[in-house]
C-alpha cells in the first residue's frame, strides 16, 4: 500500500492555514495522498474551521484531489499519551521520531524553521503534529497551494460594503490580538500581548510613507481595541472603522477576505492576521506590511516586512 502524510489539524484558522500549507507541500513532494485529522485537535470544542462545508475556501469547494479528510486518526491520540508518558519520565522529546512502519514529525519542539522536515525522503507513513508558522515550509509549491486557501467573494452585504470602502481609500490594517482565550500563565508560549508602544511606533512609520491614510481596525472587541488605543492619539486626527466580532463581523473567512484588500498593513502576532496580511500581498504585489516580532516562530515574519526592532 502507497505510504500517506497525515496531518494533525488544530488551533484557529490561521494555525490551521500554516498546517495545511505545509502538509499540502510535503505530499505534492513526495507525490503522496495528503489525509487531514479534523476532529482529534478539537475534541475539546468543535472549531475546526478549514474544512466545514460552509466555508468560503475553494479547498472544500474544489474537492482538491488527493487530500482526504477523516474525523478521527488513533494514531495521533496514542503518540499523545506517549509524549504524557515520555514526560513524566524525563525522556527527551525528538522532532523526527522513527518507528518501524511509521514517522512522525513533532514541530512544536522548535522555535524556527526547520529544514530537515522538508528535507527528510517520506519513505514511510508520516504523521505531522505542529504549527508550522512560517512561508518557508511552502514555499516550493506557494502558487498552487494559494490558489487552493485564497479566500473567495463574502455573500455578506456588511462585508461587502466595508470592502468597498477599504478598496477606494489609502487603507491600513490594525490587527490587534488580545488571546483572550488563553489562561494568562501561559501566554508567554504565544509571544504574549503586544503593548501599545509598537502599534504607536508602527503608525508612526506608515504616516511618514501613506498620504491620506484610513485605519481599519480589527480585533475581537471594540471595548478591548479601544482601551489599547487610548494610548495612540494620533490614531484622532484620522477617519477609522472597526471591525469585530461583537459589531457583526463574526465570519473569520469572510474577515480574512476583508482583510486581504487593505493597502497595507500594522499585525500582532496573530496567524490570522498574518494571513490577511499575506494574502493583501498576493492582491497587491507591493504593500507595507509592520509585523510584531513576538511570534513564538522567530521565522513567522518575512524578511521583507518591518518588524518591531526595525522601526
């Protein structure tokens, strides 16, 4: 029987976005079927966004050949209860991890690209447990697997609307992250809250390059956006829209579609935002883009965007 890549599919959208990318990649290489896990990474809740029928991707709505979705793998549930055990035991974990008639890749030991992953010959039934966050694990394959997760027309007026507006002005995104969800101990492991020093320096760089600028805020509640934004006055003197979940903008496809026509950009560090982001660069082809140096990935922001350090 011809081996499979199976992935591992959990966390928020733009997580599953860097998941899929990578396990797309490494099956297009090594001419294998690609099989997605969409229930084992959200027994918890039922979040799994990329591959519910309603979505908005063409990844569901092309049937891409040769990727297979299932609901549960054991496969991943055991290594689970390994690594538990492995732990209590002190014994070090290893990112490539061989067994008779199986590899899996266990990506959330690092804090950067890892070129082995791409590099290792898939001889094997492979098993990719991780984020992956960062373009590097793509890029061989960027165009076609673009085009498979670029997100299509909203049917929302509201949406639509807003798009209309950013699409006739000199618009800049602001992609707030709060990680709300996340107990506060452990924020640490996501890079943390980025304080309002650096949307306040990264606005401050963009005005010297953008006449006329219109903000566009994104975040998951204006009461939290706002809070952050009293300690950037400057932000007054400009025409700005919100747009969060409580104010109806609820859809994260149609939110990243949204987000893909601003101009330019000021992210968290937040995948979801890196993928509005992103795809605002497939759109424009030349656009600003500030990115916070505080993903966990140290490889998550291209070289070609400013991070926090550089403005």
């Amino acid at each position: 029987m011809k081996n499979k890549i199976y992935l591992f599919l959990t966390g928020g959208l733009g997580n599953q976005l860097f998941q899929y990318a990578v396990a797309r990649n490494l099956a297009i290489k090594n001419k294998i079927q690609l099989v997605i896990d969409v229930k084992s990474g959200f027994l918890i809740n039922s979040l799994y966004t990329l591959f519910r029928e309603n979505g908005k991707f063409a990844l569901y709505k092309n049937k891409i050949k040769n990727v297979q979705c299932k609901n549960i793998i054991f496969k991943f549930l055991f290594y689970k209860i390994l690594k538990n055990i492995k732990k209590l035991f002190f014994i070090k974990e290893k990112v490539l991890n061989n067994t008779n008639n199986s590899l899996i890749i266990n990506e959330t030991l690092l804090n950067r690209f890892y070129k082995k992953i791409l590099t290792t010959d898939l001889k094997k039934n492979t098993y990719l447990l991780g984020y992956f966050q960062s373009e590097k694990y793509f890029l061989e394959n960027k165009n076609l697997i673009i085009k498979e997760i670029f997100p299509s027309k909203s049917k929302d007026k509201n949406f639509i609307r807003m798009r209309d507006k950013i699409k006739n002005c000199n618009s800049i995104s602001l992609g707030i992250r709060f990680h709300e969800s996340i107990p506060k101990k452990n924020l640490y492991k996501f890079g943390g809250v980025v304080n309002s020093d650096f949307y306040r320096k990264a606005i401050n760089y963009i005005l010297k390059k953008i006449d006329n600028p219109n903000f566009f805020i994104f975040s998951t509640t204006i009461n939290n956006t706002r809070n952050i934004l009293e300690n950037i006055p400057i932000l007054n003197k400009y025409k700005t829209s919100f747009i969060t979940s409580d104010l109806g903008y609820k859809n994260a496809y149609d939110t990243l579609w949204l987000m893909s026509y601003c101009k330019s950009h000021i992210i968290s560090n937040s995948t979801f935002y890196w993928w509005g982001a992103y795809f605002s660069r497939i759109r424009y082809k030349k656009n600003t883009i500030l990115c916070s140096c505080n993903f966990p990935n140290k490889d998550t922001c291209l070289q070609t965007w400013k991070i926090k350090n550089n403005i």
